[in-house]
C-alpha cells in the first residue's frame, strides 16, 4: 500500500513554496462544465488534459483550471468558459482533450482565441 | 447516457457537494460471489425533503433554475435496475442523503465500473473545501481514501499542488491494483 510518509515528504517540500503565495487576481480562469450534461459528453477528459497540461507546462501560477455546474447550454457541452481579467469571457463549446490542447496552446498560452471553437461561432437557432 | 458507473459516481456525488456537504463518502464494493457491485454515496448535506425524494427520480423534476430536466439520479438509477439491482435513496433535511445502487456484475447489460481511480482524484482535488471517504473493496479486500488524514499531514498545502494531485491519483492507481490485481469488470 502506498503510504502517507511519502506525503509527509512532499509537505515539507512544498511549504516554503506555498506560504510565499496568496490569491492571485491576475490568473487566467479556465472552468469546466460539470454536471450530467457536461460529464455525460464527455468533460472530464477535457477537465483532466486541461489540468494535467497546466501542471506540465508550469503554468499553475498564471492559470487556474477549476469546474463548475450547468450553465444551461447542455446541447453544447462539454463546454470551457475561459475567464481572463479585462477581457471577455471566452466560451468554447463540444470541447474535446484535442480540441482543449490546442485551446491551451493557442489561447491561454499565445492569447489568440480559438474563433472555430468558440459559441460565438456556432450556428445558433 | 453515462458510459461508466464512475461517471454516475462523479455526477451524483457533485450533488453532495453541492447540498453542502462537508464530508461525502463513497463506496464501491465488487462482489463477485454474491455477483453484485454495491456503490453508496452518502453525505451530510442539507438533505431532501420527503417530497423532493419521491421526485428525485423523475427526469423532469430538477431544484436548479438553469434547465428543466435533471438527469444525474434517474440515469443512476435505470443503470442499476437495468441489470436487476436495485436503487435506493434515504435522505433527512439536515442530516444529509445516502443513495445505494446494487448492480448484478454478470448482467449483459451493466456498464462497465470504469476509470474509478481518476474519477476519485477528480472530486478530491476540485473540491478541497469538502472532506471525502472513499472505500474500494473487492472480493473482501479493500483500501480507504480518507482526505482529513492527507489534509492533517499537508496543512496549508493545497490538493491542486501537482505534486499532491499526482499522490493522490498514484495513491488511487496503486492501492486498487493491490486490493483487486488489476481486475477490469
């Protein structure tokens, strides 16, 4: 069984680290729909490639990968709502781990949107 | 339509979360003597009415404002009475809800358990203001998950810290490869 003494390690080196860290308002804010509608198409891969990215990348101190609830758009879903301070929101919509990748890539990191993706680009009747 | 019973996990225990749960905890229980798989989710949320109970499993009876159906429990339940299990939930206002689902295992038409382990990490890095208690056993063996021992050993030292993060999905991975041999069902 894994054990706990391998977390104690991890505590003691992080706690330097974190203490230096407060609540970031300049963090670019990436939420997930996660409810019915957003687990049963498919989010948590996209949840997961998100926040596994952002922690690969080093990123973790500019971007803040989070989930929330049904926005009431289910037939679009899954769907990412990108939130940049000063900026428009950002919806994207039927969101895959791909699709999410290059939205990282493009977007959160080079800051070009991803028009193709996004609500404002989908036909809606 | 869910494609795992860990999604319906993940989805009925975001309810929890969302009733204000401070603790949830989750088991999953294979049996394959007695042929069943037991999941209960039970929290200390704010509960149900005996009204809201009775309605609960209708698709079209939802408390949120943002749509009109609510489709998390009624798939929950028909996943787990398709395979001739059974489906239960007691809840008291202010004590919190307990569900039980029971699947047959060797039914054709159970879905698979799925990716429990990231399902698991899933809710207990996103939701760090709730404790969870997670028990997997299989065939009598188990583990727990208890997230107040990893948050007594961390202190001020965040789930979403990847170092953390990876502990607990490795914690997951490898005390369920140990408990059921890597048995996929």
């Amino acid at each position: 069984m894994k054990s706990l003494a391998e977390l104690k390690a991890i505590r003691e080196k992080m706690q330097s680290q974190v203490s230096l860290r407060g609540e970031d308002h300049d963090h670019i804010r990436v939420m997930v729909g996660m409810a019915t509608c957003g687990i049963a198409s498919g989010a948590r891969p996209v949840l997961t490639t998100l926040s596994n990215l952002v922690q690969e990348k080093n990123l973790t101190d500019k971007i803040a990968v989070t989930q929330t609830g049904c926005i009431g758009l289910c037939q679009y879903e899954p769907i990412v709502e990108v939130m940049e301070p000063g900026k428009d929101k950002v919806t994207y919509i039927k969101m895959t781990p791909e699709k999410a990748e290059e939205v990282l890539e493009r977007h959160l990191i080079g800051g070009h949107v991803v028009e193709k993706y996004t609500l404002s680009s989908a036909d809606i009747k | 339509m869910m494609t795992e019973i860990s999604l319906n996990i993940l989805d009925v225990a975001e309810n929890s979360t969302r009733a204000k749960a401070s603790l949830v905890e989750i088991t999953v229980d294979a049996d394959f003597s007695a042929d069943q798989l037991t999941v209960t989710i039970a929290d200390n949320g704010c509960g149900m009415t005996p009204e809201q109970v009775e309605r609960v499993t209708d698709p079209f009876f939802t408390s949120r404002t943002t749509r009109k159906v609510g489709l998390g429990v009624p798939f929950f339940k028909l996943a787990a009475e398709s395979t001739g299990g059974s489906f239960s939930i007691q809840s008291q206002v202010g004590a919190g809800t307990t569900v039980t689902a029971v699947f047959i295992l060797s039914h054709i038409d159970r879905m698979p358990l799925g990716d429990i382990s990231s399902t698991i990490h899933t809710l207990v890095v996103y939701h760090p203001e709730t404790d969870f208690v997670y028990r997997y056993r299989y065939n009598g063996r188990e583990f727990t998950l208890d997230t107040r021992e990893f948050k007594e050993i961390l202190g001020d030292v965040p789930f979403s810290e990847p170092e953390v993060s990876a502990y607990i999905l490795d914690f997951l991975n490898e005390n369920k490869l140990e408990t059921d041999g890597g048995a996929v069902y």
